[in-house]
C-alpha cells in the first residue's frame, strides 16, 4: 500500500513551478529589544517562511537519521523515499523565500523557526519509535506548514510576488498532509476547507 501511494505521488519527471521573487524595496530594518532584525511587511513574512521550511527539512533529516540507525524498525523503502521527497520540497520552498528575501536587498536565512523547534520538533524527535509515530509526527508539522501559508494569503502578504509563492507552496504541503494521511488509516481529505489553525506568526524567535 505505502509502495504504491509514494510512486503515485513520486512518479514521473514532474517540472517544477516556477514562482514570482520579486519584491518591493525593503526599508531600513528596526532592532527589536532581542536585538534580532524585524524585517517590514511581506518580508517578515518571507523570513518567516524560509526558516520554517528550514526547521521542517532539518526535522525530516533528523527523521532519516532514526531511519538509517534502524531507531524507527522495519520501514518499507517507499516511506523512506516519501521522506526523502518531502525534506527535498522544504528545501527548495526555504530557496523559494530566501530568492525574495534576496532580491529585496535582505540576507538570505538559514536558521530554523527556534519558536517551533523548542515546543514541537526538539520534543517529539526523542519519542519516535515507530512508522506510526513517525506518520503522526509528519502530519503534524505538515498542518502547520500548510497553515501559515494559508493564513499567509489570506491575511499577511501584499505584494504579487509573495502571494504567488505562498500559493504555490500551499497546495503541496496539503498533499503531503493527504498522503500521510492514508498512511495513517485516515481520510487524506477530511475537511471541506483548508484551515489555518496552528499557522505559525512573525512573532516566532528565528534561528
């Protein structure tokens, strides 16, 4: 069943979208009381977005490494090629966000979301043991993902040039939640409407 699920969703030489990276001049940025650079508008939000992707493909590394140590037992190959995958869309979602952050003048970021790493990722790693555990784990940060780039378009981005990314981006992460779904046992669409609870905020501490 798994087998068959990641080549549905693996197969065939499929071509990559192609999103939008331009971005309106950024302003001087303000120094927080942390000290950490807030950037303004749709790039903090780009910020946002690149160490996310960062956090969950650092996440899905973590997850390989169980795999290759046999911490997780017995997994059909075909999972670990679905993680694969999917820790490979992170990255080039992070390269995504960063080619906006770029060419508004900002640096690129290459931290995680420290926020989400201390109160989901760093917690649940340990107490993975299982291809269920695993599932449940993925499906989890999975939701967030396609939460903040929900709540990302229908409240947060401005400019033409983010929109299109977070759009694009979106609809994957919902079909990683759909193909973990069935993993799971559970319906792969069981809402009507996507939803943006749980969407992680600009007020999350970046790496």
């Amino acid at each position: 069943m798994a087998s068959g699920l990641v080549t549905a969703c693996t197969g065939g030489s499929a071509s990559k979208a192609t999103t939008t990276t331009s971005a309106p001049p950024a302003p001087a940025p303000t120094t927080t009381a942390a000290g950490a650079a807030q950037r303004p508008g749709d790039l903090a939000v780009a910020a946002l977005a690149a160490s996310l992707e960062n956090t969950l493909s650092g996440a899905y590394a973590s997850v390989l490494d169980l795999v290759s140590g046999d911490k997780l037992g017995p997994l059909p190959t075909s999972v670990t090629t679905l993680v694969q995958t999917v820790q490979s869309h992170h990255r080039d979602h992070a390269a995504a966000w960063n080619a906006i952050l770029s060419a508004a003048g900002e640096s690129a970021v290459t931290g995680a979301d420290t926020s989400l790493l201390t109160a989901l990722i760093t917690p649940s790693l340990p107490t993975l043991k299982t291809l269920h555990d695993l599932v449940g784990f993925a499906l989890q940060i999975e939701r967030i993902a396609a939460a903040t780039y929900l709540d990302a378009v229908q409240h947060a981005l401005a400019t033409t040039g983010a929109i299109q990314t977070a759009a694009a981006i979106q609809p994957v992460e919902m079909q990683h939640v759909a193909i973990l779904g069935l993993l799971a046992g559970s319906s792969p669409v069981p809402d009507s409407f996507a939803t943006s609870v749980g969407a992680r905020t600009t007020a999350d501490t970046l790496g």
